[in-house]
C-alpha cells in the first residue's frame, strides 16, 4: 500500500468513527440516566473514542511500513 492509499484508508476509518462517536453522543443526551440501554451506548462510546485515539499510532505505522516497503 503506497502512501496516498494509507492516508485514505486512515481517513476513511476515522471517518466511519467519528460517525459511531457521535451517533453516540446523540443517544447519550437523548436517553434517560435509568434507561437499560444507556450502559450498552456508553460501552460504544468509549470503545470508540478508543479508537480514534489509536488513529495516530495506525497512521504511523502505515506510512512507515510503506517506506520500507519501497526501500526493500
């Protein structure tokens, strides 16, 4: 994978995340503290704010496995 296609790869993922973070933002302001489902939805976002914080490592890795690649 060249370089180009590892930051549209990174993009796109940290795209699809941000959708799942904030849909769960949505829900969060939206359903009762007693709703059943509120533990689920936290669960969600917190693995998802995980995940993004996992952008920059991922990013890294890519553009420097694309490098060795092209020097090997």
């Amino acid at each position: 994978m060249n370089e180009i296609e590892s930051v549209d790869v990174i993009h796109q993922l940290k795209n699809h995340i941000a959708i799942i973070v904030s849909y769960c933002d949505l829900l969060l302001s939206e359903v009762p503290d007693d709703d059943r489902r509120r533990a689920d939805i936290v669960e969600v976002h917190k693995a998802g704010k995980e995940a993004m914080a996992l952008i920059p490592e991922v990013a890294r890795r890519m553009r420097s496995g694309s490098r060795s690649s092209r020097s090997g």
